[in-house]
C-alpha cells in the first residue's frame, strides 16, 4: 500500500495524534489538545500551522466553526494505510528473528537430546518448544485470489501460523481492512477461553455479510492453539532400551523403539506434562503412571523448559524402573538451566 510520503514526518505525527485523541474521546481535537501530547515537543503554533496545512490537504476538518478538527474519510485511509504497513513491517522483522532463532533453537535441541542419551544410558526425547500462554498478540487477513484469504495469527511467545481460508464473494480491501481492525480490536490479548460466543456473535454482528470470515478465522485460531499433533521432537539412544535386560525382550523393546520413530505418543506425554499448571519442575511416572502405554515397563522422567514469552517445551529420558533417578533428576535440572541461560543469552544479542 502507498504511504502519501510527501506530507512529513511531522504533519504524519500530528495527524495520528488527532486521530487517536478523537477515537478515545468523540470530540473534535484542538491544538491546545495537541501541545500536551508528551511525545510531541511542539509548540500551539507550530501545532496550528501543521493542522491548517492538513486541512489544506483534506485529511482533517473543523465541523463547526471555532471548534477543534477531526479526521476526514481520506484522513482515516491514510491513518490506517499506515497501521497496515507498521504492522506488515512488524511481521516480517518478526518472521526473520523466529526463523533465525528457530534455527538456533533446533540445533541446540538437537544436540541436547544426544548429550543426555550418552549421560544417562537411557533413551530421551526433547520437544520443540511451543506455545503455552495461548493468547492472539495480531492476526492479518490478506488477499490471495478472488477465492481465498490468507489469515496470518501470531500468538504469544511470537509463534506465527498460516491458514488459507476459503470465501465465497471476493473482499474488497475496503473490507478485509475492517475485517482486520475489528479482530485486532476485539481479539488482541485474549486466551482461546476468554473468546465466548457473545464475543463470537458481536464479532459476527459488526462483520455483517462477512460474518462467515470471522467463523473461519475462530476455527484457524482454535486449530492453532492447540499444541499440534506433529510438533517437532528430537531423539536419542532408543538402542539404549536393548541394555537392560527387563526391557529387552522382543516385544517391549520393539513396541518402545517404534514410539521413538512414529512419535506420536511421545506427541502425547509432551502435551500431558505441559497441560498441567502443576508441572513446573521434574515429573515422575513410575510404570502404568505413565501416559504412553508402550512405556509400561518403564520410568519416565520429564521437565519442562521455558524459553520465554510462554514458549515451553519437554525434556523427558526414558529408562527402566530401576534407574538412577538422582543423577536422571540431576541431569534434567542442568539442561533446564543451560538452556534457560542459551535463550536469555540469545535475547540480549
């Protein structure tokens, strides 16, 4: 979108601090208004001037005389023309520092879950971190074709996500701007939780013939922030099972290696030990406590970590019932640090 460049930096300022003092209050902006802006730093006159050369222009105008201003229609296109531009910025400076971090992230994990298999013995798991806080932070609907949309929805802990949504009638930008304005509004902040269906019917309301959009956009949301089925997770020493004779037989070893390969049980132990409030620090499941089935025979031994911003992972060693569970507690009790030190050492660069 074109940004009307040559009004200024300053004419630019002033013209979002009249709009914004206009949305909170409904009453026309004065100068004098204006001067107490802190972040402003100009005089009555200085301020007077602008807002005459902006009348000029046609992005503000007096509706009586000797009152204040308020924005125009063009005033509100430009105002929101730049929303939509800091916020597109935003997004991709915020894409490049996941993708670099994740980068680090999946290398450090990586070689976590190796350094624990040759610690312990046992066999281990580590979990991609994903996000736990489950609040929306910003949601962007793009255009893709006549068909579709694009619902671009970061969450706390800066996770971004991508759903295509399919829409019957094209939207004009017009209308995906305040499609936009009124999920941000409403949207921002909140926990899958908080969004009941009076918020989903206001949202439905004010969406009007496109209130099938804001459905589809609660259903990405939800979908979302639930911890994905396919999450990533890193492995190590699963032929370490075949050291200890309990577990060594055909059957118990082959059902444990094969939940070390497909992962989706492993998926579920992670979700159980992050569902929980409680487990903050080390968890123990001692035989059938455990929550993947394959893993009768054996102890199971998890941590969360915390890479910031409610991003959590799991760290979990698997072993048999007769492990060295001070040394595993140990162990597990280390690495949650040193990778509580690598991701606050990583923010400050």
């Amino acid at each position: 979108m074109a940004i009307d460049t040559n009004i200024g930096e300053r004419k630019l300022t002033i013209l979002k601090a009249i709009i914004r003092n206009y949305l909170e209050t409904g009453e026309p902006v004065g100068s004098r208004t204006l001067s107490k802006y802190t972040d402003l730093n100009l005089s009555s006159a200085t301020i007077r001037n602008e807002m005459a050369d902006l009348e000029d222009l046609g992005y503000i105008f007096q509706p009586h005389t000797s009152a204040g201003r308020i924005p125009s229609d063009k005033g509100y296109r430009l105002y929101v023309d730049m929303l939509m531009e800091e916020k597109e910025q935003e997004l991709s400076e915020l894409k490049n520092i996941m993708l670099e971090k994740t980068d680090k992230v999946d290398k450090v994990l990586k070689q976590a879950a190796r350094v624990l298999a040759v610690n312990t013995n046992y066999a281990t798991m580590v979990s991609a971190p994903v996000n736990s806080r489950n609040t929306l932070k910003f949601i962007q609907l793009s255009q893709v074709d006549e068909e579709q949309i694009v619902a671009v929805i970061v969450m706390g802990g800066n996770v971004i996500k991508n759903k295509i949504i399919n829409i019957g009638d094209t939207l004009s930008n017009e209308n995906l701007l305040k499609l936009n304005m009124l999920l941000n509004t409403t949207l921002n902040g909140m926990s899958i939780e908080e969004i009941n269906l009076g918020m989903i019917a206001m949202l439905k309301e004010q969406a009007g013939p496109h209130s099938q959009v804001i459905d589809d956009v609660l259903d990405a949301v939800a979908e979302i922030i639930h911890v994905d089925e396919d999450m990533e997770i890193y492995t190590s020493g699963a032929t370490n099972i075949f050291k200890y004779p309990e577990l060594s037989d055909r059957q118990s070893a082959q059902e444990i290696i094969h939940a070390f390969e497909e992962k989706q049980q492993l998926a579920e132990l992670v979700t159980e030990t992050l569902a929980s409030e409680e487990n903050r620090g080390i968890q123990v499941y001692i035989g059938d406590e455990t929550p993947v089935k394959t893993m009768r025979d054996c102890s199971v031994v998890t941590a969360t970590y915390e890479l910031g911003e409610g991003m959590k992972g799991t760290i979990g060693i698997i072993g048999p019932k007769r492990m060295d569970y001070e040394h595993v507690m140990k162990t597990l009790k280390t690495l949650q640090n040193e990778l509580d030190a690598i991701y606050h050492k990583e923010s400050k660069e």
